[in-house]
RNA sequence: GCCGGUGUGGUGGAACAGGCAGACACAAGGGACUUAAAAUCCCUCGGACUAAACAUCCGUACCGGUUCAAGUCCGGUCACCGGCACCA
C-alpha cells in the first residue's frame, strides 16, 4: 500500500479548520487546561526545524488532553515588535509594519504545514494597536503606582553612527555595522521597579512546578544577600557608605574601592591631588560594559585618590580609597570595603598595588601566598571584640555594634537590577506619557489609548540619540493633560520584553475592547497550566513577566499570584554539524523541505524522538528515514487486519503496558520513550502477524498526539468511528494486566553477574535466592566461600556477598 | 570571571528512587526476494580473548571516595552548551 501524505494531511488540515476542532470553548463546563509556548518572533529568516520542537511537544499534550475530556486552550500569536525588523526596515526602505505582515504570513504558512492544533481564532500580534492598547495601560498603572520612574543610566553610544547600540550589536567595543568605538554614555531612561518584588519572586517560587535548574536561576539572578552597611568615614570628614556580606571580617578591611561613577569623586575633585590620573581611569572605564569590567580575572586595574583617606570605624586606621571599575555603581552602594585575606579579587587587587593583607578568619594557608576564601565556618582572629568568635556569631555581634555605635545597619541587598525600560528605538510600543514643563510627567487619559505609533518617513536613529519619533514635531508637540499647556510626548518607544509581558492573558480573551481580558474569561483559564519555553528566556522574559503579572495581582486585575503553574524547557536542535543553527554556519534546515519530503507526521515524530526534550540534540536527516518508516508500517497494518473487537491475550500486557508508558511519558516529557514504546509494540503486533480492529484502534488513538493526521486518515477507512478527536476517549489501561508472569534477574555474586535467570514473577526472598543458588554457574562461585550476606531487589536482581 | 546545565557504542539516544549499561532507532556488514536495482523481510553489530560458542576480563569525559552494588551519590579536574540585564 502506498502512504501519500501530502493527499492525506492537506485533507485533515482542511477538515480540522473548517470544523474549528481546536477552538477553546467559551462557556464550558468542562475542566480547562491551558497549554502555552513562547510565541515566535517572526523573523525574516522563515521558521527553522528548531522551532516545531517544543510547538509539537505542547501540541502532543493538548492533543492528548483533548482525547482526555478537557477544554484545552493552546494559543499563538507574534512577539512581533524588535530590532532586527527595524534593521531590515532601514536597511531595504520597507516600513517595519509591511516586514513583519510578511514575516508572519511566512511563519504562519509553515506552522500551519505541521498540523499543530493551534486555536487561530485568537491569534495576537503584539504590534497591533487593539493589543498594543493594553501594553500602555498596563505600563500606565505601573506608573500610577510610583514603579515606572525615570533615571540617568549609562547607554552604548556609538561615536560614528551617534546612535545608540543595543548590547548585541556591540562586538569587542566596537559598533558592529561600522566598526567605530562605543562608550557608555548616560541618559535619562524610564526604568521599572522590578526590585520592588524581589522577595515574593523568590517566595512564590514555593507556588509553582518548574524544574530545579530553572528555580536556581531565578534565584541567583535575582541574588538576595543579607549583609550590613557600614559607614566609613574620610578624611574629608564626610562619609563613605559601603555593603557587604561579611562584616565580621571587617578588622581584615585594609583599603576600600569605589567604581569610577561614585558621586564622591566628583565632590572631592578639589582635593584629589592625582585627579587628571583619576578622570583618564573613568575615561577608560566609561569604554567597557559591566560585563568586561567584571569578567575574568584578568588584570586589576585601579587608581589610588591621592589626598583622601577613609578610616576604619572598628581599629580608627586610615586605609586607601582605590578607582577600580570592577566595582560597579549598580550594586550595592557603589562602594566596597576590600578584604585581601579572604578575596581573590581583592587579593589580586592588593598584590598588585602592594597593600597589608591581614588574615581575621582562621584555618587558611597562607594568606600571603593565597587568598582563604572558603571561611564561612572559621573563627575569627586579629579581630579585637570579635576574636575568637565563629563568623556567625561575629557577623551578630559586628552588627550590634555597627548599630550601637551609629555607624552601620543590617541590611538586605539583591543583585536584580531595576529594569530599564526605555529604548531609542521606532518598532516598539510608545511610552504613553506626556512632558509638560509646569506639571512634570504627566499619563495621556486611558481613553485616549491606544497611542498609536505615527507612521514616519524614516525610522533611523536620529544624530541626537532621541528616538526617530522625536523627528515627529507634529506628533511630539501637544497639550497636557493636567493643564492644558504647551507639552511634548516621549519619544521613546518600550523594549520587545513589554508586549511579551503579559501575552499569555490576551489569549484567554484576545477580542476584548474593554479590558486586557474579561474577569470571567481569566478566572476560568488562569492560571497557565503549562509553559515551555528555552532555558534562555528565564532570567529575563520569566521573571519579567512574572513580575507584571504579580503586579497585576496586587491591583485586582487577575485573580492569581503567579502566571505559570508548570514550567518546561526544551533543548535547542542542532544543526547536523553540531553547532547551532545558523545562516552563517550554513546548517539551517527548513521543516518545509522535510514536510514535502517526509510529512508532516514523520516530520512531527522525529523532533520528538530525536532525543531528551530537554537537551540539546543534532539534526540528523538519515534518521528521519526511521521515522518515516514508522509511519508506513503502521499504515500497512490495514493488509493484516483481522475481525475481533477485544486484545488478544497474546498482546495483552503488551498493550496495557504501553497505554501506561505512553501516557505517563507525555506527562513527563519523555515523548522520545514514548514513542519507543509504540515502536516497540509496533515490532510485537509485527511478531504476532496481524492486528484485530480493537488492537488497531487503541494502537492509532495512542499514536494520534503524535502522528495526527495518518491516524484519523486509517480510523477513518477502517470506518472505527466517527473520528479520534471527536470520540475524545484515551485508552485506560489496567494495572493488574501490565505484569508478566514471570520476569529475568540478574544473579550476582560480589557484584558480578554469574547468572540470568527466569523467576515467577511473585518470587519471595528466600524463593528467588533458592533458584538463584542452583544456577550451575552461581554454584561455582560459591565454591568453598562463606556467604556474608544475600541480597534480594525484587526483580531485578539476587547478589550474594561471599569472602573465602 | 560569575550563575545554571551537559559529557554513555560508528551515530541519536535508553536505563524507575543506587540494582542486569546500551531499550528504541540510524548507519554499517551479511543473507532472502529480484534479470537487476530500489523497497521490504531475516541475521550480526561496545572492546579484549576465542575458529566459534560458553566462560572470563575491561568499558558510561578524567582522577579519587562512599557502598554488597555507582552512568546514577560525594570531592576534585577537564571539555562543551545556555545566561550575564538594549538579540529574542
């Protein structure tokens, strides 16, 4: 018989959208599920094979949920809205509105090919004003609140282009179109304050199913310490404040470090005698991101203030203030008290300029030759009050005593930075404020939403460094909205991470007028019941929408703290090379090729069986011949159909087996074993030389998640129903009929295999050992030995510990 | 550098909670069918030893440890991947 899938899957295509078979249903009774994937931002490049992988995997999910009896809502949209369509935009003169209308026409094309049960009645485009309104709402209640606020942040500025880069298009401190020197410039930016919620995005983590490494992450990025600051007065008579995590090592404290942005430099210029030395430092440093400032352990640099001191509050000593870039303004207070001892940075730092490293906590080499870092549970020596304590019970005692003494705090710190939110950019929502000289920063009314994007005539970065919207004077200019005076609109527009911030609630309501999402929609589908997504996405995107979720929240406009009740990642595909897929590596594969070619079913198949979900795997286009093969076995099933309506006993525990193993599998996203077990049990059908219809039914319901189409196309022409996902009934399988009778142990003598045997499957201890210990190879071991001790796992092995 | 992860045959990968390493595939080799090829079906397939089988020994990046038993747990090393806040 021959499968031709392009007939067959054109034609489930078709039945499926003109039936609406995957719309979400409005009022149901039923209990919801809501399957969720990161919506793809529709480059130009057109999908890679990448991108189905965790598209099937949900897919797989809902589809199996549906079968299941749930009301399953598994949406998709564009995350529309970026730099790499403004770049193309300038590049070839076409309007970033009409590059991405083609871009999702494409995307869309090609995910359609691949039969994902998407629900396309609610299909969003951030980039839509009718969706883009509730981005700006949102972003006006931030406001509102006091946590959207505005602040001098330092930007890359390139010298040639006068424009600003993003991060990316800065390669090795140099522009990347045109290869000028970057540096950081400052510019006063909207910002939100993501730190606000710092400890209930740690907390809440307790509330939700995400895997481990996705929780630490979060954590670590978010990296809540609780230390004390500590004032340090200067010889200037003023104060320098610092944090840190160890005050119990402050006697150690032999000089301090300031980033080259610290306001005190500025204050003490007068009396900083090397002061030219110190502005050249601040020149240089201005030229690197945090990231080469804090990378490596390369070479510290520093410059020492010549003129000013600071002294030690707990001994009175005056040590050195140091420039130093590796501390950044961003952390902490700007500032740092350097303990040489205990640092490997600071040790380094200390060698280098020749400073007294002073060893306070005990049980180090040398201190001289390394630095002791590993001391969280030393005692503390050459400590005056605190000596002898542990550094527990001193970093206690050191507080009582800043405290006491007026010269310090307990204090929380976190490394989560707030979140700049501005960008000097045209394709991006734009930020609905208004300036107005007399009232300051002003919200435009909620009724005057969506502020649309004006169309413009060039959308390049102005020579300012403004966004191309300030170029719009009749756009800028305006009224305000407090006292209807002369005002300017901002210019600039929100980063790509706005729209995607809050997605996921859209889709439960997606033509709403009134509200981002009808109360009624978001208490039926909230939460997400699961979301994948890239392990790249969770620092920034996760936590960020998180964030505006827990917003959201707090004002009463969706009824639960967290967004996502479960969390997966899938791994990235490969190209066959190896390395990531890439248009300059030359190794990117286009699923429509492999559509045409093999199907979509096989197609669907193979990203699934290509291996762990979760890692990373390489393409391998002759291993898709497997999977096509697959599907052609299973379609040939109909020549060796015969009647009976239950399992044959033959195939009994096979088949419940695999209706347990494939269903359990989804659920933990081992689709690759799942489909091994259909594999598997297609090889036991193949041994038993024909299939009844029962057989044949169970078998294509169980494959249907993966291989969609085949499967109603064979359910269909041997007339078993009405159709697999009108039926919506998943096999059960019955625990007592997995087992087999009798089972294989292993025998093992010191832990070394000596026999495979044969045992009834209910075999007690001493039965399994009784047999165990008549195996005529076993006996050999045995000989003139002294059995220890005899252990039994049931089934699975027998090992007897023996010693001469 | 810091945070998180990964490392198993020729290849992709499997191995419940510490209990038979290599399931299921791919590739390769041999055979059947065929005038022939493709397709399909059958057999072999980690290494050493062996004519072969049995048996035995070695083997999950590397070094060491815990245990009756380690791919799995612990300590260290190396390599690679993701993230590092304006790519998405």
């Amino acid at each position: 018989m021959k499968y031709d899938h392009k007939e067959v899957e054109a034609k489930w295509q078709k039945i499926w959208e003109e039936k609406g078979c995957f719309h979400a249903e409005e009022n149901s009774d039923k209990e919801k599920f809501y399957a969720l994937i990161e919506f793809p931002y529709p480059s130009g490049q057109g999908l890679h094979v990448g991108h189905p992988r965790p598209y099937t995997a949900l897919d797989v999910v809902s589809r199996k949920k549906r079968l299941q009896g749930y009301n399953v809502l598994y949406p998709i949209g564009w995350d529309a809205f970026g730099l790499p369509t403004e770049n193309y935009a300038i590049k070839n003169h076409i309007h970033p509105e009409e590059v991405t209308k083609k871009n999702v026409a494409r995307f869309k094309k090609q995910i359609q090919s691949l039969g994902i049960s998407f629900d396309w009645s609610r299909e969003i485009n951030t980039t839509d004003p009718d969706y883009y309104k509730w981005t700006q709402w949102i972003f006006l209640q931030l406001f509102k609140k006091g946590l959207a606020y505005k602040k001098e942040m330092a930007v890359n500025w390139c010298t040639s282009c006068k424009c600003v880069l993003a991060n990316e298009e800065v390669v090795n401190g140099v522009c990347e179109r045109c290869g000028s020197e970057v540096v950081r410039r400052v510019k006063s930016q909207w910002m939100l304050k993501i730190t606000e919620y710092a400890d209930r995005l740690i907390s809440d983590l307790d509330l939700v199913d995400y895997p481990p490494r996705v929780k630490a992450q979060q954590i670590n990025w978010i990296g809540k310490s609780m230390g004390a600051e500590v004032d340090f007065k200067t010889t200037e008579g003023d104060i320098l404040k610092i944090y840190t995590t160890r005050c119990d090592t402050l006697f150690g404290a032999t000089y301090m470090v300031i980033s080259p942005e610290h306001p005190c430099i500025e204050k003490w210029s007068s009396r900083i005698k090397n002061i030219d030395e110190v502005r050249a430092y601040q020149n240089e440093a201005s030229k690197k991101s945090d990231f080469e400032r804090t990378e490596l352990a390369k070479d510290k640099t520093g410059v020492m203030l010549d003129g000013v001191k600071a002294i030690n509050p707990v001994n009175n000593t005056e040590i050195p203030i140091f420039v130093s870039d590796y501390v950044l303004i961003s952390y902490g207070t700007g500032a740092i008290m350097a303990v040489p001892a205990h640092d490997t940075r600071d040790w380094e730092f200390a060698k280098k300029f020749d400073l007294p490293i002073i060893e306070v906590v005990k049980g180090g080499e040398d201190v001289q030759k390394e630095a002791f870092t590993d001391c969280a549970t030393g005692v503390l020596v050459n400590s005056g009050f605190i000596s002898g304590l542990s550094v527990e019970d001193a970093k206690k005692k050191m507080i009582g005593w800043l405290t006491e003494n007026g010269v310090g705090t307990a204090k929380t710190n976190f490394k989560l930075r707030d979140w700049v939110f501005s960008r000097q950019r045209y394709w991006g929502e734009p930020i609905p404020i208004v300036h107005c000289d007399k009232c300051g920063y002003v919200p435009i009314p909620e009724s005057e939403l969506p502020l649309k994007l004006p169309m413009v005539d060039s959308y390049e970065p102005t020579d300012t460094g403004e966004s191309p919207l300030s170029k719009m004077t009749d756009w800028v200019e305006t009224t305000c909205p407090h006292c209807g005076g002369k005002a300017h609109r901002e210019t600039d527009t929100m980063p790509q991470w706005a729209g995607s911030s809050w997605y996921f609630l859209r889709y439960m309501d997606p033509h709403n007028d009134t509200a981002l999402a009808g109360k009624e929609a978001l208490e039926y589908w909230s939460p997400v019941d699961w979301y994948n997504g890239g392990m790249e996405h969770t620092t920034l995107h996760l936590l960020y929408s998180r964030f505006w979720h827990k917003f959201l929240y707090d004002i009463g406009v969706v009824p639960t703290p967290e967004p996502y009740a479960k969390r997966t990642s899938h791994g990235m595909i490969l190209g066959s090379d190896g390395g990531k897929m890439s248009k300059s590596r030359g190794n990117v594969v286009n699923p429509d090729d492999i559509v045409e070619q093999y199907g979509a079913d096989t197609m669907r198949l193979y990203e699934m069986f290509i291996g762990d979900f979760e890692k990373a795997a390489p393409w391998n286009e002759a291993s898709i011949r497997g999977c096509r093969r697959f599907v052609e076995r299973y379609f040939n099933l109909q020549t060796k159909l015969i009647e009976g309506n239950t399992i044959r006993p033959e195939l009994e525990s096979a088949f419940h087996r695999t209706i347990k193993k494939v269903g359990e599998d989804i659920e933990n996203i081992k689709f690759n074993t799942a489909i091994a077990a259909l594999m598997a049990l297609m090889n036991d059908i193949t041994e038993a030389g024909s299939i009844n219809k029962k057989e044949y039914a169970i078998f294509s319901i169980l494959m249907n998640p993966f291989a969609p189409h085949i499967t109603e196309e064979v359910w269909s022409t041997m007339q078993l129903g009405e159709g697999i996902i009108a039926e919506q009934s998943w096999p059960v399988y019955d625990e007592s009929k997995c087992k087999e009778n009798e089972i294989e142990i292993a025998v093992q003598v010191n832990g070394k295999i000596r026999a495979k045997l044969m045992i009834p499957a209910d075999a007690d201890q001493s039965t399994a050992i009784e047999i165990a210990k008549n195996d005529s190879n076993v006996k050999k071991s045995l000989e003139n030995m002294n059995i220890i001790k005899e252990i039994y796992v049931k089934g699975r092995l027998v090992n007897i510990v023996v010693k001469p």
